[in-house]
C-alpha cells in the first residue's frame, strides 16, 4: 500500500480523529492528491464526502472550481463543508452558487456561503446587491451581513434603505455596515 492510499484509508476509516490526523500528510504530497480526494467526494457516504471537502480546503492545490458542485450535495453537512472550504479557496467562479446557496434550508450552510462571499469580496457585491432586491427576509439578512463586512462602497443605498425595514436583525446589519463605512450618523431634531 502507498503512503497516498494509506492515508486516504485512514481518511475515510470513520474514525474522525484519524482522518483529521491524516490531512497534514495528504496536504504535504502536493498536488498528486487533488485527483483522488476529487473522487472521494463522488462517494455514496456522506461522511466519506465530508472529509474530502475538509481535505480539499486544507490543500493549497484546490482550485475554486473543485469545489462549487459541493454546494448543491444532497446531504447539508457537505453542503456547509463546501461552503467552509469556499472561504479557503475563494474565487469569483463560486458567487453565483454561493448567492444561490444563501437560500439553503441549512441555517449554517447559508451562513458560511455568506463568509464566502465576503472572503470573495467586493466582486460578490453586485450579486449581492441584487439579492437585496427581492429574496427572502432571511436570505436578505445573510446578504446584508456580508455587504456589511466587505466595506463596499456601492452598498450605502442599501444600507440606508434597510435601516427602516421591518426586521430588526437588517435594520442591525444596515447600521453595523455603515458604521464599518465611516458613515455612521445621528441625527437630532431641532
């Protein structure tokens, strides 16, 4: 058996502590490893998926592109261990699924894909901004803390606006984010 199978073996052995121990040395064989953990993320078991993903996001070599199909698993562990290994290796490739994933049913999932987008940065800003238009509260709420967190200045009109919406939780992001813009005001009657 290969140093490579060995520990892929360990990875996908069920026990966590042993997949976990076998990354750092999956990691230091390079690139030669990306194929295999690639196949591995085909598997039936959700599990054996999982560590994968929580490979892949530990390797330098991932590309973004390895990772998007991630996001749509059946299963919602992967699915946020997609999301989680985005906020490694993000790219600009990954915003529309990511955009598409802030909808996810898992809370954590959608979460992390907005972590993503953030780590994307102000290239996931115009999807975002779009997303403010018309989705759902919750969604709009993940969306909101991302263009927050990312400082863009293209987001004040949504800012502003999201300052009078109903949900207290957007009428929070809106003013965490103008407050990260310098933009943070008060205003007093005469």
């Amino acid at each position: 058996m290969s140093e490579l199978q060995g520990l892929l073996a360990e990875l996908t052995s069920g026990d966590d502590i042993c997949a976990e121990n076998s990354i750092p040395g999956l990691v230091a064989l390079g690139k030669a490893v990306i194929p295999p953990l690639l196949e591995l993320t085909r598997a039936a078991e959700s599990d054996t998926r999982w560590w994968a993903l929580r490979a892949l996001a530990t390797s330098p070599h991932t590309q973004t592109e390895d990772l998007i199909p991630h996001l749509s698993d059946s299963a919602p562990e992967v699915r946020s261990a997609a999301a989680l290994a985005l906020c490694t290796h993000p790219g600009e490739s990954a915003v529309p699924a990511l955009i598409h994933t802030l909808a996810d049913k898992d809370l954590l999932t959608a979460g992390l894909a907005g972590n993503a987008l953030v780590k994307i940065g102000s290239l996931s800003v115009p999807a975002l901004l779009e997303v403010m238009q018309d989705a759902p509260v919750n969604v709009r709420i993940v969306a909101l803390r991302a263009l927050s967190e990312i400082r863009d200045q293209r987001a004040i009109p949504v800012l502003m606006k999201s300052l009078s919406e109903d949900s207290a939780v957007l009428q929070y992001w809106a003013q965490e984010g103008l407050e990260r813009l310098g933009l943070d005001m008060v205003y007093i009657k005469p």
